[in-house]
C-alpha cells in the first residue's frame, strides 16, 4: 500500500516526439506500441490494486466507526445510572437526617402529677425509647446505603474502564489512517511525520531510452544486492542536480516519512495548502531534461535542496532540472511566461 500511494502522489509520465507519434500511427514502431500496451496494462493493475485498498480501507474505517458509535452509547447509559444511584443516595441521607431530627428530644412531653423525680425518670426513659425506636427505623437503612455506594463504585469503575477502551480504539484508529510520502531533497521529515529511512535520490540513466521515468530514494544503510548474471537487464544509477547554481552536479538526498494524516498530495505552482490541510514541505517542481531519451516524472524538491557530501563530480545519471512555464495552451494569467515552478506536499 505504502508503493500505491508513493505512485498516487508523483506519475510518471512519458516523452514522445510528434515523430514517434506519426510513427506509431502508422504501425512504424511495435516494440514501443507494445511497451505502451504493457504500460497501460501496468497502469490498469496499479489501479485494481488501489480500488481494492481503498475498499478495504473504507470497510476498516465503518466498522471502527460503528464500535465507537456503540461505546459512546453504552458510556451514556453507565454515566446515566451513576447519575440515578447517586440521586437515589442522596435522597436516602436527606430521608436518614429527617428521621434523626424527629426521634431527638420531645419538649412537650406530659408527665400529669407524677414527682419530679419519677417524670425526670419518665422522660430519659421515653428519651432512650426514641433513640432505640430511632436506632431500630435506621438499622435497615444501612445495607441499603452500602449496596448502593458498592454499585456507584461498580459504575465508576465500569466508566473508566469503557473510557480506556475509546482510547484505545481510537489510538488503533490514528495508526491504521495514515500514508507515506518522499521528502526529495532533504534527509529529515517534516515535524508533523516521522521518518522511515533516509537515503539518495537515484534511477535510470537520462540518456537510456526506454529506462524507467520513477524518480527512487535509494537507502544507503542496510542495502542486500544479490551477485546474479542476466543477459538482459536495466541500470540504475544515482541522481544529480543539473541547475547551474550552487547546487549543480551534486547529487541529491531524500527521506521516506510516515504522516498520521491518511491523504497527501503534490500540488504543482503553490507553496500554500487548501484550507484544512497540512503542509509537509514546499520546494520546486523538478524533471528530467527535455531532449533525452530516458523518461521522466514530476518531482516535488524540498527548497532545502540537501546533497551527499563530496558528491560534486559530474557523473551524471538520473537528472534533476528546473521547470519553467511557458505561455500558449498554459493560461497566462494566473502564470507568467519563463517563471521557476514552485511546489507544495499536502496531507490531511
């Protein structure tokens, strides 16, 4: 998935000269109307593969939607019976404190003509009364009350437990929403993204034809080649700035970087995002040069523009230009002829 969308975010595109076109119309060249054909053919199964993705992606993304809808409900309903029994606490001291205010003291007790003595013995008699009458109504309270702060206890404890589970749920969820994309031209990720491995820019050879047009960030740590011998193979080689400033014939850095955010996008002539995206980086659109015989594709170069130390001999190799408008089928306005291309990484 992580190739599928790197594919989404820079398309190769192919040269062809209006003489190759009139050739291939006319049947002049099979080999490269058969390799269009396999290129189309490549195309259309890159597509299934990302239908496929998304589709699955879309049925993850329902399902953790649904669970979260459930636990949200079902912590309302606990938050709701905490709220009764606390209610119903509160209710049952208020209850307690009435009964204890109505068994103290009884000032108008009547005695008739009975010595002090034997009233004063009357009254802290039915006085003790009370207070055993009082003591007899609560007793049975008292079970009750602890039941019920038992079952609070239960509740709360329930709460937090379900509380727990939403963020859990909703830490997978961030993990399995997120993409990748290649931060040409600098060796670090962006703040908002951590880094999966560095490396250096490389591809095919620009003056190969038929090489492949895909830009690729090349690790140089851990790297497994394997000793084989094939009659018919490709090249790769290592990538070089060709600016004619301080930057040119050095050759390129990159960094492979992880976003939580499940979407990016390379915007062409913009070094600002659409509202409620975020900017991963900003540069210059790059490509190879026209007039070679390799292909190539649209890159995104981090203004940075990082290279390997002591890489500046002119070696070549996969080539990195500038890109300038020109006016025509281009409208001018909003552009303007001979202008450098900026560009902008969005995710959200």
């Amino acid at each position: 998935m992580v190739s599928a969308i790197i594919l989404l975010t820079t398309l190769p595109w192919f040269l062809l000269t209006a003489a190759d076109e009139q050739h291939l119309t006319d049947g002049g060249h099979p080999a490269l109307a058969d390799r269009m054909e396999a290129l189309e053919g490549f195309f259309a199964r890159q597509q299934a593969m990302l239908d496929k993705g998304y589709a699955e992606l879309a049925g993850k993304l329902e399902a953790q939607a649904q669970l979260i809808h459930d636990l949200v409900v079902e912590k309302q309903k606990w938050q709701q019976d905490k709220t009764t029994l606390l209610t119903d606490m509160a209710n049952l001291r208020l209850t307690v404190k009435r009964l204890e205010t109505l068994c103290y003291p009884f000032d108008g007790v009547r005695v008739g003509q009975q010595p002090e003595v034997t009233r004063g013995a009357t009254v802290k008699e039915t006085h003790n009364h009370a207070i055993l009458v009082r003591s007899d109504d609560i007793d049975p309270l008292v079970p009750v009350v602890t039941q019920l702060t038992e079952k609070v206890k239960q509740v709360s404890a329930g709460l937090q437990a379900l509380t727990n589970h939403v963020n859990e749920v909703s830490e997978s969820l961030s993990k399995t929403s997120a993409s990748v994309f290649v931060n040409w031209g600098s060796s670090a990720c962006p703040n908002s993204s951590e880094l999966v491995y560095t490396g250096a820019v490389g591809g095919a050879h620009y003056n190969e034809a038929g090489a492949a047009a895909n830009y690729l960030c090349l690790p140089l740590s851990d790297v497994k080649l394997a000793s084989t011998s094939h009659n018919s193979v490709s090249h790769i080689y290592g990538g070089e700035y060709q600016t004619n400033d301080e930057h040119n014939n050095k050759d390129p850095v990159c960094a492979v970087c992880r976003s939580s955010r499940d979407t990016n996008v390379m915007i062409p002539a913009t070094t600002v995002c659409p509202a409620g995206w975020t900017s991963e980086y900003n540069g210059w659109l790059m490509t190879g040069g026209t007039g070679h015989a390799a292909a190539s594709e649209f890159i995104c170069v981090n203004s940075r523009m990082e290279e390997r130390q002591g890489s500046d001999a002119n070696l070549d190799g996969k080539l990195m230009y500038y890109v300038y408008t020109v006016c025509g089928s281009l409208p001018c306005p909003p552009y303007t002829d001979s202008n450098t291309v900026t560009c902008v990484v969005c995710s959200k």
